[in-house]
C-alpha cells in the first residue's frame, strides 16, 4: 500500500444486475451502501455512488470496481485511476474474509486486508440474481459451476404467483407460510423418512398443486418458493463443495438478507451434514473482496 492510500479512503463498488454495492475503508473502519442497479454505470453514477455512501472523489485514494457491469466503466475517472477485479476472484476473496469471521468471532483481521483468511480453502457461493459458485484457493479462485436459479427467479416468480416483487414482503409471507401446503413431502410420497431426511422433507417442489383443486395460500407459496431456490442453490452448493474437496462453504450475495432463505439454507445443511456459513455482511462480499483484492495489489 503506497502512502497516498493511507492518507484517504479506499472504496470498491461492485456493479450487479440487480444492486450496486458499495464499501469504504475509512480511518480503519469499513462503511457499505447499496442501491438498485440502473443501466450501464458510467463517471457521473461513479460520482452519485461515492456521494451516496458520504465519499465524495476528492477523498478517494483507491476505487476498485467489479460486477459484470464494470466493464461499461473508463479506465480513469478524472485523476483518479480504476482498479479492475475480476469477479471471479472478487467472490473468492470476499468470502474468505467473511468466512473467517464467522469461523473465529475474534478475528477483526479478516477484513483487516491481510492475506491470512486467503489460506483457508473455501467454496463460496455468490447467491444473488443468479448464483455462481467459485473455489477459493490460496493460489487463486476459480469459477466451478452455478445455477439460473438466484434472486431474479425469486422475484421473478413472486410476481406471478405473490404479485410483488419485494423481497422482504415475500420473506414476510415464507416466514408465516408452510411449504407442505403447495409442497408434497416425504411422508406424502413414501410415508416416512429417507436417509437422513426427514418426513416432512420436500419431495416435490410445489406438487401438492398439482394433485388437489383447493388453491394454496400466498403465505403457503411464498414459502414453497423460498423453499425451492434455497434448495437449489444449497444442493447446488453441497454437491460442488464435495467434488472440489472442500470442507468450507460461504454463501454471500443479497438473497441472505431474507431469513427465510437463510433457514432453507440451514436446514439443507444439516440434512446433508455440512454447514453452510452466512455471514452477516454476505450482501456485500464480492465487493470486499474487490477491496481486499486493491489493497493487496
């Protein structure tokens, strides 16, 4: 780090399909903001991002930036120059250093932008409009696989079937709501458990509906729609962690903001025995590790 980073902040902005997070490391401390993505970023939403978190240019010392949207960005914005983060490896990054903290709550040095959260091997999933999952190694990450499956088909659906697309008001919903009444489970298709799960385990994604006239509540099928993209995204998770050998697995990404997905994710994991971490800061993690990725260049 040159000395022209310690004297102002250091920011990264992580360009989404459906958000635009942002994170400052400010005097030590890591501020974050987030809005709704709008088109192709160019200098002037450069400029209303950093204004947005309380960053005007002039205190920037380094501007990392990262998403698929980036790449619609100068490479200079005034005098100050663009650090590129490959995606990839911004996901990577971001969750190990989120990893560690919710592996050791003592561990303030994960975000701390040292290279230590870097040598535990870690899958993490990216669960935001879709869901890619990448492997991150001490030697550099790596896309593995991933699934359409992610926010945008949460929202997607919740508007044919819930009529919003407001995610906290569908978290509401799956929150109050019994996945079984749109759902068949196991004790509907085979009278009992399988393995290690569960009778009221899922057997068919929203197939009670096809079986019975009587419509579900909304509150039945925000939570069968919660239950199948939390499901998805989890076995998708597990299956991938298994091939790559790795025991550590962090989902970041927007969609853990909803409690409701969080405890599918949850519930997977102790079905299938490997617990999936969820940081609390997961929304942000690709921009962190875009940060940490800069700071470390």
């Amino acid at each position: 780090m040159t000395s022209r980073d310690s004297d102002g902040a250091q920011v990264a902005i992580d360009f989404g399909i459906s958000n635009t997070d942002a994170v400052a490391r400010v005097d030590g401390a890591l501020h974050r903001w987030t809005r709704p993505s709008d088109g192709a970023p160019n200098a002037d939403v450069v400029h209303e991002i950093l204004r947005g978190g309380g960053v005007p240019a002039r205190d920037v010392a380094r501007l990392a930036v990262t998403g698929g949207r980036h790449r619609a960005l100068p490479a200079v914005i005034g005098a100050l120059p663009l650090v590129s983060v490959n995606e990839v490896t911004a996901i990577g990054r971001g969750g190990q250093a989120l990893g560690a903290l919710v592996r050791d709550a003592s561990a303030p040095h994960a975000l701390a932008f040292d290279a230590s959260a870097h040598a535990v091997p870690t899958l993490v999933v990216s669960a935001g409009s879709g869901t890619a999952v990448v492997a991150a190694r001490a030697d550099g990450c790596r896309h593995i696989t991933g699934t359409g499956v992610g926010g945008g088909t949460l929202l997607g659906l919740g508007r044919l079937l819930l009529g919003t697309t407001d995610p906290m008001a569908i978290d509401a919903l799956a929150l109050a709501g019994d996945p079984n009444g749109a759902d068949l489970s196991l004790q509907d298709v085979v009278l009992g458990p399988i393995g290690a799960l569960p009778p009221d385990a899922t057997a068919v994604n929203f197939g009670r509906l096809a079986r019975q006239t009587d419509a579900a509540t909304r509150e039945d099928l925000a939570a069968a729609l919660v239950t199948l993209v939390g499901q998805v995204i989890a076995i998708t998770a597990i299956n991938a962690a298994r091939a790559e050998q790795l025991e550590h697995v962090v989902v970041i990404g927007h969609l853990t903001d909803m409690p409701s997905f969080r405890a599918v994710l949850e519930r997977v994991g102790e079905y299938y025995g490997m617990r999936l971490l969820l940081p609390e800061e997961a929304g942000y993690g690709t921009a962190i590790g875009a940060l940490r990725e800069a700071v470390a260049a």
